[in-house]
C-alpha cells in the first residue's frame, strides 16, 4: 500500500510538471467538468475517459475545438518507451460524442505523446514511417494546427519527413563532385530516418558553407522545412556565413537566397534590434550565426521542426530504433 501511495503522488507531481510545460506552450489545461473548447485554440482536457475497453486518457487534446492527441503521463524516470501501448490505447478509443469534429486518421488520433515532465516522446500519425520520437518540449497548438492543414492540402507530404521523399533532382551546376554528394547523402539520410543526424566531413576549401546554404534551400522550398539554424563559434564566421547566404544566387530563379528568405544574426543576447516595420522573431538563442525562416506565415516561437547540415560524408552515429505502435 505504501508502495502504491508513493507512486501516486509521483504520477500527480508528473501531472503538475507537464500541466506548466503544456501551459507554457499555450494550451489551456482544464478538468472535464470545467470543458470549455472556446478557452482558446488548444485545449488539454485531464482524465477524459474514452470508449469502452480503452480505458481513461490523462490528457485529450483539443485543436480549434477538434480532438487530436491523447498524452500518456506516467512519473519522472519511467521508460516511456515501456508506456507506448497504453497511449496507443487510448489514441484509438476516443468517445463517439467526441469522433463527430475529430481529426482522425482510420480509427486513430494522429498525435500521441508520452511523458514523464523530464521527458515527452510524441509519435506523428502524420509521418510516413509513425513511431515515438523523443521531443524537447510539446508542440504548440499552432502547430499541431499547421500539420492538420497541410495535410489535408497536400497529403502525401503533410511533414517534412514525408516532404523529403519528394525532393526534386539537385541541379548539379556551379557545385563540385563532393558538394554534389554532400548534399545527396545528407538528403538520403533525411530519407532514410536510420539516423537522427548527419555528419558532413569536406577539407578546407571545398565549399562546406555553401554547400550547407544550397541544401537549406532544397529543404526551406521542396522539404517542408520552416526553419534552419546554422551555428558557429566565432563572430567571423557568422559575418562570413551570413555574407554566403546573401551572395547565393537561387537555382533557376536568379534572385538572392535573402529576397525570397529572411536571414538573421543573433547574439547571445537574444535577436539583434530589428526595424520597427520587421515582422516579430522569437529570441533567446546564443551562440549562432544565422536563423533562415521561410517568407509563409509562422506562429512566433520555435514550431516548426529544424535541423542542420553539420560539416557529409554521412558518418551518422547509431541511433536506438524500435518497433512502431502505429
């Protein structure tokens, strides 16, 4: 008994860690005696029991009045991995008074988190390969908003892990032959999803920051990409990276990289002051150079999903894969 008492109040102080990390992405958490979906554009609802036989899910999330996820909260320091099913449970049980405005895909919830408030694991219905993925922090309800429309514009790429599958040929002018199979073994290891990063190793010289600028390109225009982060560790280097950017002519367009995307230096102060007529950017990043957003309309805050081309051979480390509950 004393055993069960003590990982109760582990679970409810779980419950208290994750109630402030979904309020600080901007959802509303409520009790289902106190649903309101007009509260704002995400709701978190606690303890929603669903349909028979899967039992009560501590979290149905609500986007723009629609159910969406479900999370599954367990204490600090348990294998989310192990809890994976129980989620599952719950992503396909959802109450018939609740599938009528749902966003399902077949019988499921697309979005299905894990968490332990040291920890969030999400899997993506969305994905073409769905599995759990361990997240930094929970999405906002943006951008759970921004996957639902771009799936139903474009379905057979509504992520960018769907969205590289479908990159056009590179265009092979002006680069050299290990430009050319940087940037391809980058893009199949995007692919791919053996690894959760790639690792580009060129001699000094063969033109890393360009090749980095034409691969943030390919995945800002073709790849679904919203954000690229590129980091440096000497204030020089950011000039000279900002300087390649601004100086890329974009294939086939003849524009610069900068008209048709915005590029920013930051410091370890946060974003550099900006004119007043500069449409609002996020801040509190150090340490880097260059921050590459694309010109389509964004939710201020880090929603959508980065990642960087670091210097390709493709040398990924190992990363532990495990069998999808999808």
């Amino acid at each position: 008994m004393a055993d069960d008492n003590a990982r109760l109040q582990a679970e409810q102080r779980a419950r208290v860690l994750i109630d402030a990390q979904l309020s600080a992405a901007g959802w509303v958490v409520q009790d289902l005696s106190d649903l309101n979906l007009f509260a704002g554009p995400g709701i978190a609802v606690r303890e929603r029991i669903m349909a028979a036989g899967h039992g009560r899910a501590d979290y149905l999330l609500y986007v723009d009045k629609r159910a969406c996820g479900v999370i599954e909260a367990k204490p600090v320091g348990t294998t989310l991995s192990g809890v994976e099913w129980q989620s599952a449970t719950y992503a396909t049980g959802l109450p018939e008074g609740a599938r009528k405005r749902a966003v399902l895909l077949g019988e499921r919830l697309p979005f299905v988190f894990e968490a332990s408030g040291s920890e969030t694991h999400l899997t993506n219905g969305f994905d073409p390969d769905p599995r759990a993925r361990q997240v930094f922090a929970f999405p906002q309800p943006a951008t759970l908003a921004r996957t639902i429309r771009t799936a139903a514009d474009t379905p057979d790429a509504p992520t960018w892990r769907a969205a590289v599958h479908h990159l056009p040929p590179l265009e092979r002018g002006g680069l050299r032959p290990a430009q050319i199979e940087a940037v391809d073994g980058v893009e199949r290891s995007l692919r791919e999803q053996r690894f959760d990063r790639s690792l580009v190793q060129m001699a000094t010289g063969a033109g890393k920051t360009f090749t980095a600028v034409t691969l943030a390109h390919r995945l800002l225009k073709f790849g679904g990409f919203h954000r690229v982060l590129f980091l440096v560790d000497r204030n020089n280097l950011g000039d000279q990276t900002k300087r390649e950017f601004q100086n890329y002519a974009v294939p086939g367009d003849g524009r610069r990289f900068t008209e048709l995307y915005p590029v920013d230096k930051l410091t370890a102060a946060g974003w550099r002051a900006r004119p007043a007529s500069s449409s609002p950017r996020s801040s509190g990043c150090t340490r880097c150079c260059a921050d590459v957003r694309s010109r389509t309309p964004t939710t201020p805050g880090w929603t959508g999903t980065s990642r960087r081309p670091r210097s390709a051979s493709t040398t990924p480390p190992r990363c532990r894969r495990r069998p999808s509950t999808w």
